[in-house]
C-alpha cells in the first residue's frame, strides 16, 4: 500500500511540486491549502507523513504542528517543516514543537525524495 | 525534474504570481493609509514570501533573490524593528512592477539588473544596511590541507525524543555516511529506571 502524505502549503505551485515529485515515486498525496484545513483532513484519515510550510494564513505550520502533536495517532508520525533560508531561527521553535525535520527551499526533487525516504524509513 | 513538469510548474507559478501582485497592489495602498495594521503588513510579507519560496522552486531565480530583499524588509516592520513609510509603500509598488517584468524574463541567470530592479533596490537599501556589508564581504580563506578530522560526540537524547517522530537510530545511521564511526551504547540510566516507560528514552551513546 503506498504511503500517504499530506502536504501542507498556502501557494499552488509549492503543493503541485511537492505532489508531482512524490506520486511519481509512488506516494499518494493529499493537499492542503493552510494548517486549519490540514488540521481537518488529518483528524479524519490516517497519514503516514506531513510536510508543511510554516508560513500560512488562518494556522500557520508551527501551530498545526503542535495541534497534531496532541493527536494520538500522530504523537510519532514523521512531520516535516519546509522552510526556506531566511526563516532558520524557525528551526529552535519547530524543533521545540515535535517536528521531525526540515527542507529548506528552493529544494531539488532529489533531496526532497531523500528527506522523505529516511523518514520513512 | 522532467522539462513538461517544469513547463507545468512554471505556468502555474506565473498564474499565481499573478494573483499575488493583485493582491499585493491592494494591501499596498491600504497599508498607505494604515501604515500600523498588523494584518495588512502581514499580509504583504507572506505575498512576498511565496513569491520567493515558490519562486524559486519553480526555476525563477533573479526574481526570488530580488524579492528577497522586500521580503526582509516587510519582516523587519511585522517585527516592529522598521516601521512602514510612504516611501517604502512608493518603493515596494514599483518592485512589484518589476517582479512583472522578472515574470517575463522568466528562469533567466543574467546579472545585469533592470533599471527598476536597481532603482528599487537602492531606495530600500536604507532599510537593510547589511545589504551593503555583504557586497563588501571578502573572499573565505583556504584551509591548509590536513589529515582526516576525528570527533568524538557524545549524544543524549532527550526521553521524549519519540514523541518528536524522531528515531536516534536513524541519526547515527547518517553519521555512518560521513566517514568510518565506531558506535557504543551506554544503557545506564535503562538499569536504573524504576519507572520504565516503553515510549521514552533511556539511551545515550
């Protein structure tokens, strides 16, 4: 059964390259446009990893983080912080909010696939 | 990246880059007449921010690196370190005139800036005065040539490591791809836990 990752960001193109790059390695992608919508769909179907961007309207990435976190089904599942350069003082707040990791964009397909794969792992 | 799904990204990335500059023209001229509404400049940084980030994933990289700069601007007065003048709306108008005509350029790697990309520029660089630093910054230095460096690290996780998803396995799995690792377990704090909980960790290397 391939694995299901929800993908969390508030630009369409960031969700389409993010969805492109991983069904095309076999993962089944399910988006979401800012946290409270991520927060809605991964209350109702199990997700084997999250990848988010912090900054977003209505819940950003940190306090979806800490909502899932509270999850049972989610206190172990792989979350993962897409951030980019400027935003690397986020990592200490991230870190301290359970998050697994972090990709720094821009990114190259590669490196999110490697990412993916030792988390997954 | 295969060149179809660039084409598609990049297409998508200009119809969204699109309605971001519409937006942004808005909060703009709003935050002239607000220049303290939190939200509005919030509004303004997250537009350039995704304007960057997406930007730059989807090839254009002259305009993510020029956005950047109005970026950290708007990050400064969110922080409340700047505060926003009629002379930063004036300037940040004309930026967006100018991620147009990057938009246009589409994922080119000249250097030679746009007269408006320059002209932009120099009106925030008050607003940013490591901008100069860093065209001033000098060449790193060349280490002499050594031997193979060794460490020795001690690693101790925190006993709620589990609940962060994170797997110290997996961690002193990717030291092994940095060169030749010895690796012992000190299980010292497992003897002795009274109260041994199955979700924690009692381990350290």
């Amino acid at each position: 059964m391939a694995k299901r990752v929800l993908a969390v960001d508030d630009s369409a193109t960031m969700r389409q390259l993010l969805k492109l790059t991983l069904s095309r390695s076999g993962y089944e992608v399910v988006e979401a446009e800012d946290g409270a919508k991520a927060l809605q769909k991964a209350s109702a179907e199990i997700f084997d990893l999250v990848l988010s961007d912090i900054n977003m309207p209505v819940m950003n990435g940190i306090e979806l983080l800490r909502s899932l976190r509270k999850l049972a089904q989610y206190r172990f599942t792989p979350i993962v912080l897409v951030t980019t350069e400027s935003q690397l003082e986020k990592k200490q707040e991230g870190k301290a909010a359970g998050a697994t990791g972090w990709i720094v964009k821009p990114f190259e397909p590669e490196q999110l696939l490697a990412v993916v794969t030792k988390v997954l792992r | 990246m295969e060149l179809g799904d660039l084409e598609q990204l990049q297409a998508s990335f200009r119809h969204e880059a699109a309605d971001l500059l519409t937006d942004l023209g808005g909060a703009l001229l709003l935050l002239e007449q607000e220049p303290r509404n939190a939200e509005v400049v919030n509004r303004v940084f997250r537009a350039m921010h995704t304007l960057k980030g997406s930007g730059a994933s989807a090839g254009f990289r002259r305009l993510a690196n020029f956005v950047h700069h109005v970026e950290e601007v708007f990050n400064r007065i969110r922080n409340q370190q700047l505060e926003s003048t009629p002379e930063l709306i004036d300037a940040t108008l004309k930026a967006c005139d100018c991620c147009e005509m990057l938009l246009e350029l589409g994922s080119t790697d000249s250097d030679t800036p746009l007269p408006l990309e320059a002209e932009v520029l120099l009106a925030i660089r008050p607003f940013l005065p490591e901008m100069d630093k860093a065209a001033g910054k000098t060449q790193p230095t060349t280490l002499a040539a050594s031997g193979p460096a060794r460490y020795r690290i001690g690693f101790r996780p925190n006993r709620e490591i589990f609940f962060s998803g994170t797997d110290p396995a997996s961690l002193l799995l990717e030291l092994t791809d940095l060169g030749e690792i010895e690796i012992r377990c000190d299980t010292g704090d497992l003897l002795h836990a009274d109260d041994f909980d199955p979700e924690k960790c009692y381990l350290r290397w």
